[in-house]
C-alpha cells in the first residue's frame, strides 16, 4: 500500500462519474485506483509545472489537483479541497 500525503476528507463522484462506474466495469475497478495515486500524491498526467503546484499546496493547505488520461481518450479528474474536507472525482465536462 503506498503511504499517503494528505486527508481525503469526505470522497464524491460527480453523477457522470457515478453512471460510467455503474455501466463500466473498467471504470468502476479504476477510479478507485486513481484516488490511491491522488492520494499519494501521484498527480497524474499534469504538466510538471503543475505537479510542482500541488506539491508546494501540500503544505500550504491550498486545493490539490490530478489529472489522469482513461482509455477511450477520456480524463478523470481528481480535486481536494484545500481545507482538506472533501475530495471529488470528475470528468473534466463536469468541472
């Protein structure tokens, strides 16, 4: 199990997400794979730029941000809130 760096607070889907788990069965075994790598503090397909973003926010309590690449040329996104309260899974058309 990889350590993690921060609290999840309460973890959402948006109702896109919830439904693409729901008919998917690769999608339903993925999501919560990539909340691990969130979680963690893998941020995914970002630009270096941004993953050096979320690691300076990691200690200055500011919102977190993963972007991750899912076959069918598709996105999920990943956000935590800087209070640390809460984290949603999304499709970027949810945003």
């Amino acid at each position: 199990m990889q350590s993690t760096k921060f609290s999840l607070g309460q973890v959402v889907v948006t109702a896109a997400v919830n439904v693409a788990i729901a008919d998917d069965p690769a999608i339903a075994k993925l999501v919560p794979q990539l909340i691990a790598r969130h979680h963690a503090g893998d941020w995914g397909d970002l630009e270096p730029c941004d993953k050096k973003e979320n690691e300076f926010s990691l200690t200055r309590k500011l919102r977190l941000f993963s972007s991750y690449n899912i076959p069918g040329d598709k996105k999920i996104w990943i956000i935590t809130e800087a209070d640390r309260s809460s984290t949603c899974v999304l499709f970027p058309k949810d945003y």
